[in-house]
C-alpha cells in the first residue's frame, strides 16, 4: 500500500522543510543549547524521506549538503522545481543565506513537535495560511470593511519605526497592532558602530529592516533587489551609510540610518506573509489608480485583492508572488482561487509555467493587466 508520505513530491517537501530547520539550528548552536538536538531530528526526518542508503546518514553529513545545492541531494535531483535545486542554505561562514529565508517562507512546514522548540523562529513551524490567518482575523474590527482596510494598511505601510512612533500612530488612527505586536529589531538585522551604536536601515521596497550581513545590506525578500555597501562614519558624530552596489534597478532613494535603539518591528512571519505581498498589492493599485482605475482593497473582507473599476468594466484579481511557481500551482490546485490571478512585475516570469500547469486558470500579469486597463479606459 501506498499513501501520502510515499508520493515523491510530498518527500521533497519535507526534505526541503527538515534542511531549512537544520540549517537554521545549526546556526544557532552557540547560544541555544537544543540546537544540536534539532539537527539531529532533522536528519532523521531526511534520512526516513530518502530510504536506507541514500542521503545524508549523520547531523555533520546533512551539515555539509546544506552548504551545497539542495538538488545534491537525491530526493531533490529530479525535482522540476529549479529554485529550490539552486538554492544554498549555509554560506560560507555558515549564516544562513538570503535565500535559505525565502525558501523558508513558502517551504517550512511543522516537522516534529513544534511545542518543544519555541526557540525556533515561526517560519521552521508554522505555514503561511496560519500566520496570515491569524494576523488578518486579529485586524477585524466588528466584521467592519473599513476598519480591516484601516488596520492593515497600516500594518503594511509601517512594518518598522521607534517604539515611540509606532505607539504614537497606532493610538492616534485607532489600529488593531499586529498579533503579538512589535518586537525588537532581530540582531542580525542591526549595525553596530565603533561607538558602540546601533542603526538599521529599511528596506526601500517594504520598510522592514534590512538585514545586515558584514558590509553588505540588503532586504531578506530576494525580489527587493537593492543591495548596499555599508560604509562605517568617519567621525565620533556622523553616521554610517550606504551606498549601492547592484544594477539600480529599480531606482529608489538610498535609505538613511535609523538609531537602533528603541525601535521595532514585526515578526519575521508577519513581515514576509503580510507585509511583503501587501507592499505589492498597494503599489499596483496605485500604479492602476494612476492610469484612472477607481480601485478597492480586499473587498468583502479580503475574499480577494483588488476590486478594479476602469469605466463600465469591473475586474477581480488576486496578486500571487511565490519564490517557487512549482509552489504556487500546488497551492492553487489545492485551493481554487476566488479571482483572476495576477503576477506582479518581480514574478512575471512565471506566466508561461503557470499557463502550461493550469491551461484553465485566469492568470494573467501586471504588464498584461495594465494595458488592458488602458484599453477599458480608453473605450468606455
């Protein structure tokens, strides 16, 4: 007999999900004494995926597969999802890589029993549903449409800031805070001057801090293409700063440093799930209310996005950007979309992958779907 743990894609799963724990574990193992402990179980968990004889048999050997290619390992060499084969989890002084986050975020799922490693961050054992889940049903207000628009933009446009700011507007607009409110900035996201001074910087994009890696800072959402040179001040009273080092591409002003001291920020989770596909969603609707589209966010409580009125046409869409299109098929054909599906302009490469897997799927892309909001505007 067969079942679901004996399907090869629902392996690939959890050998993607138990190695994103493991690497994360491992990076921990200096200052959480039941790291060691979860890459063991980890390693149990790929080598029951795998079967007797293939994989990695030891917590060291699953170590040193995380610093190469995930598609080296056997339960991922045929995959057909080519992000996950190229993605590397541990770089070379064993931090974890931007894209070990990325991957995380579409990949970690619960493995094991998630009550005894609350010192794991939420993306090794909740899913994105329950987050999102969670913090949209924390944001309404009396079933009121109006105030569930209110608070989450607000979650979105201010993802980070002073403590003291955050308090300041949330009590003068009346928001619900996020599930678990704002949380100190995480350390690896943080600079650390000579002086003893701390400074973050946000991310043009989203808002959330930037993670600081070395010299280098850049958003953890890979998509948020700016990356940055981190220049220490040069005297006792000026400030560190940035400087970009990627193609331009889009063209933002560089962000300024902000006095780590006292300031917040969501959780991890809230950022990605939220924050991250919510930036999205109001760019295009103000990218489409700039061509003369009347535009309504999440309409009848967030059954989809966007609500788009240009003339006498009326257009539903949801706006997906998964890291993995292989991910997203899966996801839709468990669970039909209630709207035509957009990709953003970051995720329009994934169109022909999308059309080819769901030939009866409304998909379309936001090039696509501007220009034919131009064309209602123009013959209405």
């Amino acid at each position: 007999m067969t079942g679901p743990r004996d399907d090869p894609a629902e392996r690939a799963h959890r050998v993607v999900a138990a190695a994103l724990r493991a690497a994360y574990a491992w990076t921990a193992r200096g200052r959480q004494s039941d790291a060691m402990r979860e890459v063991a179980r980890m390693t149990g968990v790929v080598m029951e995926a795998h079967g007797p004889g293939l994989g990695p048999t030891t917590p060291l050997e699953l170590v040193d597969c995380l610093r190469r290619r995930l598609g080296l390992l056997p339960a991922l060499a045929e995959s057909a999802d080519g992000e996950i084969a190229r993605t590397v989890l541990l770089d070379d002084e064993d931090r974890l890589t931007s894209a070990a986050y990325d991957l995380a975020c579409e990949y970690a799922l619960p493995v094991g029993n998630p009550t005894a490693l609350e010192w794991m961050p939420t993306w090794t054992r909740m899913q994105s549903d329950r987050i999102r889940g969670e913090t949209f049903q924390s944001l309404f207000q009396d079933n009121s449409q109006e105030g569930y628009i209110t608070s989450r933009r607000f979650l979105i446009e201010h993802p980070a800031d002073s403590g003291e700011s955050l308090r300041e507007l949330v009590s003068e607009s009346g928001v619900r805070p996020p599930p678990g409110g704002y949380t100190a900035i995480p350390a690896d996201h943080l600079h650390r001057s000579a002086g003893g001074e701390t400074w973050w910087w946000p991310c043009p994009v989203c808002r959330w801090p930037m993670a600081v890696t070395g010299t280098t800072v850049r958003c953890r959402y890979i998509p948020h293409a700016n990356v940055y040179r981190l220049a220490e001040a040069r005297t006792p009273r000026s400030r560190p700063s940035l400087s970009r080092v990627d193609e331009g591409r889009p063209r933002s002003t560089t962000p300024a440093p902000r006095p780590g001291a006292g300031a917040q920020c969501v959780d991890h989770g809230v950022w990605r799930f939220v924050v991250v596909p919510g930036a999205s969603e109001l760019r295009i609707a103000q990218r489409l209310e700039k061509l003369g589209a009347s535009v309504a966010l999440w309409p009848e409580l967030d059954r989809y996005d966007l609500r788009v009125t240009a003339g006498k046409a009326e257009f539903r869409v949801d706006v997906k950007e998964y890291r993995s299109p292989h991910r997203l098929i899966a996801d839709l054909r468990a669970k039909a979309p209630s709207a035509r599906i957009l990709l953003p302009q970051t995720h329009e490469y994934q169109w022909e992958t999308l059309r080819a897997a769901l030939p009866s799927l409304n998909v379309t892309t936001e090039t696509k779907f501007c220009t034919e909001i131009r064309r209602a505007l123009r013959t209405s």
